[in-house]
C-alpha cells in the first residue's frame, strides 16, 4: 500500500540517498519535503531538497524551509563531512525556480495533517526534531493525527558519533528530542545501533554504478564522497536511509519498546539517550536489521526494481 508521508530533512549525503529512494519507492506518496539547519546552514540544504527533486524529475513536490536554528542552542556545522555545499560535491541540477517553495514547515505540516484523513500521515524525520518539536507545541491538534514518526536518531548500546553517548540528530537540539519523545505520538526510532550495521562497501558503489539510472549512479557519487571524507575501514554506514527502509519494510528490522529520556545538559553527551524506568517515555526502537535484505531493497529501489 503506498503511504502518505512527509520527508522532514537536513541534505546531507546520506539524506540525499534516502530521499532518492523514497522517490524511487512505489511505497511512498511524497506529499512534501520540509527542510531543518542540521548538517549544515538551512539556505543551503532547502536548496539541496530542491537539486535532490530536480534530479529526480519530481519538482511537483513542495519544499518547504523550517527551522534555521535549534530551539535554545547553537548547531553544528558539519561541512568537513558533507562539504560546504552539503552534497559532498556532487554534480546535481539546480532547483527550478518556478518550482513550489515556501517557508514555515510547522505550519505547512499541520495544514498538510488537517488535509487528509487521521492517522494517514508519515512524518519521516531525517535530521534534528526542531520542526516536529515546533508542530507539537505550535499545533497540538494536528501533531496528534500523525500516523507515525519514523525518525534517524540516538544510540542505545553504540557508542555515539558527537559525544561518547550521542549521536549528531538529538544532539543537534538536545530540547526539541525531548519534546518529541514526550509528546506521546507514535514514534520509532532508528539509532546507530541499527544504522552502523547497513553499510556501503566499494564492491556496493560498483553494484549501484552499473544501473543506468541517475538515482543509483549518483547515490554511489554521493557514498563515494563519504570515503573521501572520513578516514578508516572499509564501509560506509547508510544512517538516513535506514528511515526509509524500516518505513517500507519494518519485517526487515527488530523492534524493543524502551523508556526513555534525553539528556539536556550542557555536558558532551547533551542530546544522548538514557534509559530511565522512572520517567523515561516508552519509545519503539529498530534495534536489529536484516542488513542484506535491506542493502538489496535499497540498491534495487535505486536502479528501479
């Protein structure tokens, strides 16, 4: 069944892979691509929402730019990772300036709600929660008619990737995780735990080149600027398009229910989840994957099967 969702993202190499995918995936009816400064500045990566549909060929779809900051801190900047343009240098198309774009993804994403019918909507959150946060205090009611939110974040068992504990998306906006996690809507989160075992090796970017299809040849250029640009071993971790995969396949990933809580200090683990039985929200968790059948599920969709 194909399903309504909206793709909440921070572009970034590894969103532009999964929003290829999503795009690609006839499991997906993309309503809109809502924007959030996270890998980098929020001019940039809106842009970059509109290069990813234009090489697509779906500038049908509407971007929409939200959050330019973290609700009560400073971002980061991770430009030595995705490049000072986001995409790691890739060659894309440049948006088309007639297409749909528009400011304010809270709002759009609560008419969007509004619009269609209770629970028939997917937020699938690629990059910090600021938007999402933003929708649930900004929009209660229509936060509530979300079918799931799917989102790209945290570290149970894994070490972290910002700090010993944390990982980039929560603690980017250490606040605005909190908020979402509390919330009470329907939430899944995919941590590093699941997210560092589905990797690119270089035999994967030769399978994606040998696709005559732009969305499997660039998702290649674009992993490919991963290896440029972060040193040691001999893959790569898909962390983004791990959303999309559990969105289309959850049979393909083991879930555990949790309580917890994120840490808001101002320490080096701000952002890291705590599993607190106490006052801990219960949260799903993707804490296992079947990596072989989600890497051939991404590495088809691309190339168009």
């Amino acid at each position: 069944m194909t399903r309504k969702v909206v793709i909440d993202t921070d572009p970034g190499i590894d969103d532009a892979v999964a929003i290829l995918f999503a795009l690609a995936s006839p499991a997906f009816d993309v309503l809109g691509i809502t924007t959030v400064a996270g890998n980098i500045g929020l001019t940039t990566v809106t842009r970059n929402a509109g290069r990813i549909l234009a090489l697509a060929g779906r500038q049908d779809i509407p971007v929409i730019a939200g959050a330019a900051a973290p609700l009560a801190r400073k971002g980061f900047d991770t430009a030595e990772i995705h490049g000072d343009d986001g995409l790691g240098g890739v060659s894309f198309p440049e948006p088309d300036p007639t297409a749909p774009l528009w400011e304010g993804a809270p709002r759009w994403i609560a008419e969007t709600l509004l619009r269609h019918p209770f629970g028939s909507v997917d937020i699938l959150a690629l990059g910090p929660l600021t938007n999402i946060a933003r929708l649930v205090r900004e929009h209660p009611a229509a936060a509530g008619r979300i079918r799931r939110v799917i989102a790209m974040g945290g570290a149970i068992d894994e070490r972290g990737n910002i700090g010993p504990r944390s990982e980039f998306n929560l603690a980017a906006d250490p606040e605005a995780a909190d908020i979402v996690l509390r919330a009470g809507l329907p939430l899944v989160l995919v941590p590093l735990d699941v997210t560092r075992k589905v990797r690119a090796t270089r035999d994967y970017l030769a399978l994606l080149r040998r696709s005559e299809r732009p969305p499997a040849r660039v998702s290649a250029d674009l992993i490919d600027a991963y290896f440029q640009s972060t040193t040691g071993g001999e893959s790569r971790p898909l962390h983004d398009p791990c959303v999309m995969l559990f969105a289309e396949r959850p049979d393909l990933f083991g879930i555990e229910r949790y309580p917890l809580s994120v840490d808001l200090g101002d320490g080096v683990d701000a952002g890291a989840l705590i599993k607190d039985e106490g006052r801990g929200a219960p949260v799903d968790v993707a804490m296992r994957v079947d990596t072989a059948a989600a890497l051939d599920l991404l590495a088809g969709r691309l190339a168009g099967r």
